[in-house]
C-alpha cells in the first residue's frame, strides 16, 4: 500500500513539473518579433476555426495565389461562439464590439504546413463591447490556411480557393505601470 502511494505521490508531481515545464516552454516559444509592447496585458484570448481565401492574380507574368481575407467563427475558451474575424483584418464579437488591425511582425509557424504567427497592431475600433479596449492582437497556434503551391495560373486567374485553418488570437490593451 505505501508503494503504490509512492508511485501515485511521485507520478502526480512529475505531471505537475511536466505541466508547468511545458507551459514555459510554450511561453518562451513566442518569437520575439511578435511579442506585445511589455506595458500590455493579455485579456482575452479566442480561437478561430475558418478558411483563408485565396485569389489566383497575376503579378507580371507569374500568377500567384493572393490573400483576399481570412472568414472564421471565433470560439471564446468554453468553445462557445464568440464572433467572427474577416477582411481588414476585423474581429467582432457577438456583442457588436469591433477591432481592425494591420500586421506588424510574424513569425513562421512551428507547423511548417501553416500560416505564420503574428503580431497585429489595433488601428480602429467599433461599438463599446468587449473589443473596445484591444490595442494588440497575436496570432499564435495555426494550423493549416497556406496558399495552395500550385493551380494558379492563367487559365485560373480571379479564380478563389478557400484552405482550411484554426488559430487562437491572444488580446491585449494598455496598462501602464
């Protein structure tokens, strides 16, 4: 009996030190260049499951598949419908609240399948809800929504495809110290 709670005690805090040993490697895991201003703090954090559109344009004679926008339901941390992110890039919650951005840093994903991580700078606010106090917007966790490495050409130009892919965005705003 005082083996197995040995054994029980001695897993429980391996998985405890695990936990917290994998929760600063994720944190330090974050590149630099789209971490948030040091005078911010994080108050939200959503996930987004949704498509990013593509639109095959010429650019000269090559034809590349361009970014038109991203069309995702954001999902807030109990998996319950939050709002929706689009073209702007804009987020809205549910609440009529808005946010409009523009990138300032990214980072490639772990996942060399996704989109980058990224760091958005707020530009615009709509409404009083919940996104009225963003000043910051990351970016991390993607998975999927890269541009397809070929079909694009111009026999297709105009022609949209839609690529699958989640991400969280992590909100912050401005607190002084």
């Amino acid at each position: 009996m005082r083996n197995s709670i040995l054994r029980f005690a001695s897993a429980a805090l391996l998985a405890a030190a695990g936990a917290v040993l994998s929760f600063s490697v994720a944190a330090q895991e974050v590149p630099k260049q789209i971490q948030p201003p040091a005078n911010e703090q994080l108050f939200l954090r959503v996930h987004a499951k949704g498509d990013q559109v593509y639109t095959c344009k010429a650019d000269g004679a090559q034809f590349t598949w361009t970014l038109k926008a991203p069309d995702a339901q954001l999902f807030d941390k109990d998996g319950k419908p939050f709002g929706k992110h689009f073209a702007g890039p804009s987020w809205e919650a549910n609440d009529g609240s808005r946010v409009t951005g523009k990138a300032v840093g990214n980072a490639p994903s772990p996942d060399a399948d996704s989109i980058p991580w990224l760091l958005v700078n707020v530009l615009s606010h709509d409404g009083s809800g919940v996104l009225s106090r963003a000043t910051t917007i990351q970016r991390l966790n993607t998975k999927g929504g890269k541009a397809p490495a070929s079909g694009c050409d111009a026999s297709h130009a105009g022609q949209e495809v839609r690529v699958p892919y989640s991400a969280d965005y992590l909100f912050y705003f401005y607190a002084p110290k």
